[in-house]
C-alpha cells in the first residue's frame, strides 16, 4: 500500500507539471503559427521546410508529456531525444545570412532526400532477396519503390560515398553543437549542455547494455532512492520539451525580426515551470548523496 502511495504521488506530481508544460508548449506554438506565412521567410521551401519540422518537433513534444505523465520514463526520454534533435536542425536552418541558410536547406531537404533513396533502395534490395517470392503481388509496394538501374548509378554520380559521409557529418549532432556554439549567439550553447543526455538517451533507443543497465538500476533502488529519481528524471524531460519549444520560436522571431516581448510570458511560464522541477533535482540530490556533499 505504501509503495502504491508513493506512485501515486510521483505520477501526480509529473501530470500536474506535464499539464503546464502541455499548455505553454502549444501556446507557444499558437502565437509561433499565427505568424508563419511564406512572405515571412526567404522562399515557400524554407516556410514549408520550417512549418513541418517545428510542428513534428511539438506533436513528438506532446507524446513525450503523455508517457512522461504515466511515468513512462524512458520511453519518454527516447522521444525528448528526438525533439532535442529536431530543435538543434531546427535553429540551424534559421540562423546565418540568405545564402548560408539558402545552402543549409538544399542540403536538408534536397540533398538529403535524393541520397537517401540509395540507401532505402539498398534495404529494400534486402528485403527482397530473402521473401519466398519478390515477385509475389504482395512485395509491389516495395519493388515500386525501387531505383531502376540508371537511376542508382545517377545518384551515386551525383553523391558519391565521400560526399554522403561529409554531409552527414555536418550534420551530426556533435558538429552542429560546435557551430552553433561558434556562431557567438547566445543561447546557442545549451544544446552542448544538452550532449550527455542526448547520447545516454540514444543507448535507451538502442537497448544496448549500457541502456538495459540504466533500467535495471532504477529498478532495484529502494523506495526513496527510485522515487527521488523518477521525480527528477520526468521534471527533467517535462523541462526539456517546454525549453526547446520556446527556443525554437526564439529562433524563429530572431529570423523574422520580430519584437521578443511577445514571448515574454511564456518566458515567464517556463522560468516557473523550471523553478518547480529544479526543487525535485535537489531533493534527488540530497536522497543520492546527503544534504552535506
């Protein structure tokens, strides 16, 4: 009874702060949408490329705060993990002068696009050759979606494997950090904070054993011990989501030049939100280590 009490109580705690962060996430992305039209942006691509990855960025947020509010963790860090991800491309499509964001979205949405057909035509190629019968009515969707032979060797003209590897490259998560960590803008830097997190959730989305080992701790802590961390684990991820979600319309009003005062109160919200789930890190730090380190 006094375990369920205690679940109780974390789970309420997470819905109420999930609630809030739910709330300034899509009022943040109300006043965000009410402003995104083409003559806002340098070209109709970069509006529709911007408009598409910030609305993925915000209903994957919103998921994430589901799982969060039913204390399911790590699925809910797996999910923060790509909306941290979205948000770094996100402002790194939008900062830079014409030419330099012009650039950066031919690779994201152009080159990117035509290069993966080589690598979905290689999987698919795969797949085929280990079905009873590819040539089965059932298989069409897949043979459809083939390359015809002149069409993989042009692609391969056009990217070859170096140039791929380069591209990627650029855009890791890692090199996208130090640019916009170079770039001097401030705010810029905390997705460098955000580094550690970002590759312990990536072994929770591999199941590899470090991310099996992180489970398995967090399940044989005793009461208070497993209780002080997934209060601070779900406040965490409640924070993060509400963070990137006001950074990404920062960047955006930063690109419009824009009058921030408009995001002054969800400023203010976040701050508020953050003050709350700050107080559940310390309790967490206090329970693991004593009040007194």
């Amino acid at each position: 009874m006094k375990t369920e009490q205690k679940i109780n109580e974390v789970q309420l705690k997470l819905l109420k702060w999930a609630a809030r962060s739910s709330q300034l996430i899509g009022n943040i992305f109300d006043e965000c949408s009410k402003r995104f039209t083409p003559s806002s942006f340098q070209s109709d691509q970069e509006c529709h490329v911007l408009w598409q990855l910030n609305a993925s960025c915000h209903a994957t947020a919103e998921s994430s705060l589901i799982l969060v509010g039913n204390v399911r963790l790590w699925d809910a860090d797996v999910l923060v993990r790509s909306v941290v991800e979205g948000t770094l491309k996100f402002v790194f499509l939008t900062f830079g002068s014409d030419s330099e964001r012009h650039q950066k979205l031919k690779e994201f949405d152009n080159d990117f696009a035509a290069f993966g057909q080589i690598r979905r035509h290689q999987r698919l190629k795969e797949v085929l050759s280990v079905v009873g019968n590819p040539d089965a009515d059932e298989w069409r969707p897949f043979r459809d979606l083939l390359l015809t032979e002149t069409q993989l060797e042009e692609l391969q003209k056009r990217y070859p494997k170096a140039m791929r590897q380069k591209l990627n490259q650029k855009w890791s998560f890692a090199e996208i950090c130090v640019a916009l960590r170079s770039s001097g803008q401030p705010g810029y830097d905390l997705f460098g904070h955000m580094l550690y997190n970002y590759g312990m959730s990536s072994h929770i989305a591999h199941q590899d054993i470090d991310g099996i080992g992180m489970v398995w701790d967090r399940n044989s802590r005793d009461e208070n011990r497993k209780t002080a961390v997934e209060v601070a684990h779900g406040g965490r991820l409640i924070g993060d989501v509400a963070i990137m979600s006001l950074l990404r319309a920062k960047s955006l009003f930063k690109l419009w030049n824009a009058d921030a005062k408009d995001l002054k109160p969800f400023t203010e919200e976040l701050n508020s939100i953050l003050a709350e789930t700050a107080v559940a890190g310390k309790d967490f730090h206090n329970v693991e280590y004593g009040s007194n380190k």
